[in-house]
C-alpha cells in the first residue's frame, strides 16, 4: 500500500499532499538533503524574504520530480489536510524537520492538523 504525506511549511498556508512514497525512510533522506541546498542557496544570497512562499515552491518542484512516474496526479498543493496521510512533515523556520503520524481524532476532523497529530518516533517504528 502507499504512503501518502504531507509537507507543511511554518509561514504558508499552502499543505503539500503526496500520494506515494511518503514514509520516513523514503522522504527524510530526499527532504534533508533538499533542505540542505536550499539553506545553503539562501545562505549564499543572503535572501530571507518570502522564505516560506520559496520554499512550498520549491518543495513542490522537487518532490513533483522525486515521486513522478508517469503522471503527476500524485501531488497537489492545497490549504486542506488529507485524512489518509500516513505522515506529515513540518518545516519550522528554524529550519527544523518534525515528523508527526496522525491519530484517530486527525482522521475523524484532518482540518485540526498537527494540533491532534503525535510525533513520531524512530524507535516506535523499529519496534
């Protein structure tokens, strides 16, 4: 079965839903390094306005590359939260990656987001 996720940016109202591929194993490598270069491109440019904004974009952009396979109908971008999601990732400003696993009240109203989410745990998941 797939993983779906999402990606959420500090900042931007904009949720990132990917419908495949999605489960900390695949994403934190891709994510880590990603977010390594486009900190470092930031860094560079000495640019820090419209963060937020630059990175839903350049999120997308990536993962629209990393998890295409013969369509792109497996990403969307959007400012609702998908019940399915085995997991989110949050983006913090200060350029921290949490990831959080849903529970049963997420499913029942996604629209409360992280506020009803657990973090997630890599010793849970090797148990």
């Amino acid at each position: 079965m797939a993983t779906s996720c999402h990606i959420i940016v500090e900042g931007n109202p904009a949720i990132v839903y990917i419908s495949r591929g999605g489960s900390p194993e695949k994403m934190l490598p891709v994510l880590t390094k990603f977010l390594a270069k486009f900190w470092q491109e930031r860094d560079i440019s000495g640019e820090d306005m419209d963060t937020p904004e630059c990175l839903v974009a350049q999120v997308t952009a990536r993962f629209a590359y990393e998890t295409a396979e013969d369509d792109f109908s497996n990403l969307k971008v959007g400012v609702n939260y998908y019940p399915n999601v085995g997991y989110l990732y949050r983006i913090s400003r200060d350029r921290q990656v949490s990831v959080w696993q849903p529970t049963d009240p997420y499913r029942q109203n996604p629209q409360r987001g992280l506020e009803v989410c657990q973090p997630w745990s890599p010793a849970k998941a090797s148990r």
